[in-house]
C-alpha cells in the first residue's frame, strides 16, 4: 500500500506540472476538433511491434526455453496489461509467472531475460535521442535526459556483458553465498544459476545483435503511433521530434508512479514537443492524452481477455515468488 500511495503522489506531481498554465478551453477545443480516424492505423501498427517484441523474447528465452513469438503474443500483452493497471512495473513479474505457468520455466530465468529487454529499449531510446540530435538542437532538459539514460543502461549493459560472459562470475557468488545461514544457501544458489541462465543470450554475439535489431524496429514501429495520432491533430511532426517524444515519454515511465504511468507520460511528451519545438501547450497536452489513451486501453482489454483464457489466478500470482519454478 505504501508504494501505490507514493506512486499516486509522484504522478500527481506530474500531473499538476503538465496542468499548470493550461487554457483549457484550448484544450478541449483540440480535442473535439481532432480526426480520430488516425488512431485506428495507430493502434495497428502498435500491435506490429508487440508482435516484434514478442519475436525478441523467444530470441532472448532460447537459452531458457525455446517458444515460439506467437505463444508469446499473449504472454506478452498480459504482461503490459499488467504493467497498465498495477503499481511499479509489476507486469514484468506477472509476465514471468504467466510463462512459468504455461510452460514450466523458471521465473527466475524469465526475469532475467526481462531485464536484458529493458537494457535494450533504454539504448534504443538513448539511440533514438542521439539521431535527433543530429537533426535538432537539444535543449538543456533533453540533454541532461540523454545524459541520466546514458549513465544508467550503458553502464547495466556492459557489467551485464560482462558478467554474463565471465566463466567465474556464478563461482564468486557462490563463494558469497557460503556467508549465509544454511537454510538460505542452496535457495540463493539456485536462484543464481537461473538468472544466469536467464543472461546467456548475452554470451552469444549474434543473438544479441538480433535482439538489438529487433528492440529498433519495434520502437519505430511505436514511434510511427505517434506520428501518425499527430496528424489527427494537424502536428505534421519531424521525424526528429517523433523520436523525441517517443524516447522521452518511455524514459518518463521509468519514474515510479501510479498505474498506467499517468503524468509522467504526459510531461514527458509536452517536454519533447513544446518545450523543443514551441508547438502550443494545449494541443500538445491534448495530442498526448489521446496518445496514452490509445496505447493504454486497446492492450488493457486485449490482456485481460489473455489472462482470462490462460486461466491464470490474481491470487496465485500475489503468492509467487521469484524462484525456480518447479522441475526446471
């Protein structure tokens, strides 16, 4: 309960920054006169990425698993679903557990895999603002964005690497382990060789080089959403500024806030758009509620009706715990 309330506070925070000095007049008047026809081409080709990521997972998982893209589809969407109606990423432990229950993997492993996904949009986002940049001048506040994801997903990725392809790393840790009682030490152990196993793609070149390739064209696929919503609401964006808003907004979601990441998407589109491009407050504000609206609902129903035909239980899911899932 204590991190939903502190999650509520942070997107309040965003909200009321987003809010401030708005005509809102304006901005109801941009979202009647908007053409919502966009957003059906837009949702389609969001769903073209899902299915693209889904393609990376079954590559990262090889070491783990081998399942198809198309099983992980649904796996996939639960998981964002997931991500859209509870606090702080939980939809990434939801998506392990799915796995797990449907194909007998360890959620240890399958986190694993997880985080090396979330290293390369990081980079992929950090790449995104880079390419910009070559286009348009980055203002003080993207910059020091670019810089913070700089200092965070280079660094992961490179002890991540390392780690990953050092033949003594399980060894040292084992070593550690020894430093804890007993009952704890096979457990910590085995949680360790599967989030080992979980980073193997990380050893071979040319599965990790696939992923990166993959982990692009789903976020241009994103990117080309919110490109084409902006024309419904006459923002004949660059393609400078569509990368832009795609890789602050995501950035932004990384902040720890409510479900669904209300407010901080929000700021994050109106720091790429009007803080850069000087395009009018009220209809960028508009442009960015119909944009999280049409990435936030369609995935939401799509994954609850996933979840449903997967018979997977809330409650069961509550009582998991990050460990090797049974037989694996």
């Amino acid at each position: 309960m204590p991190r939903v309330v502190i999650g509520v506070l942070i997107s309040l925070v965003f909200l009321y920054l987003a809010l401030r000095g708005q005509d809102f007049a304006a901005l109801l008047a941009a979202l009647r006169g908007a053409n919502y026809w966009w957003v059906i081409p837009a949702i389609l080709v969001y769903f073209v990425g899902v299915a693209i990521r889904a393609m990376r997972w079954s590559v990262l998982l090889r070491p783990v698993c081998r399942v198809s893209w198309r099983d992980l589809f649904s796996i996939v969407t639960i998981g964002y679903m997931a991500n859209n109606i509870l606090p702080f990423r939980t939809g990434e432990v939801v998506r392990a557990y799915a796995l797990s229950q449907r194909f007998q993997t360890s959620k240890t492993a399958t986190l694993a895999t997880i985080i090396i996904e979330r290293l390369l949009d990081g980079l992929t986002m950090l790449a995104f603002i880079l390419v910009a940049s070559l286009a348009v001048a980055l203002n003080s506040e993207l910059r020091h964005v670019a810089v913070l994801a700089a200092g965070i997903f280079v660094p992961a990725l490179a002890v991540a690497l390392v780690a990953a392809r050092s033949g003594r790393t399980v060894e040292h840790l084992e070593r550690v382990s020894l430093l804890l009682p007993r009952r704890f030490r096979s457990r910590v152990d085995r949680v360790v060789r599967a989030g080992f196993d979980g980073i193997a793609a990380l050893r071979h070149g040319p599965t990790l080089r696939t992923a990166a390739v993959l982990s692009v064209v789903a976020w241009l696929a994103e990117a080309a959403m919110y490109g084409l919503i902006a024309y419904g609401f006459g923002l004949d964006l660059a393609a400078a500024h569509v990368l832009l808003a795609t890789a602050v907004a995501n950035l932004a979601t990384l902040i720890p806030s409510s479900p669904g990441y209300v407010g901080p998407f929000e700021a994050g589109i109106l720091l790429a758009l009007s803080g850069l491009a000087g395009l009018p407050r009220a209809i960028v504000l508009s442009y960015a509620i119909v944009l999280h609206a049409a990435l936030y609902l369609p995935i939401t129903l799509i994954g609850l009706v996933f979840w449903w035909q997967h018979q997977l239980s809330w409650s069961i899911m509550r009582r998991t715990q990050i460990e090797e899932a049974p037989g694996s």
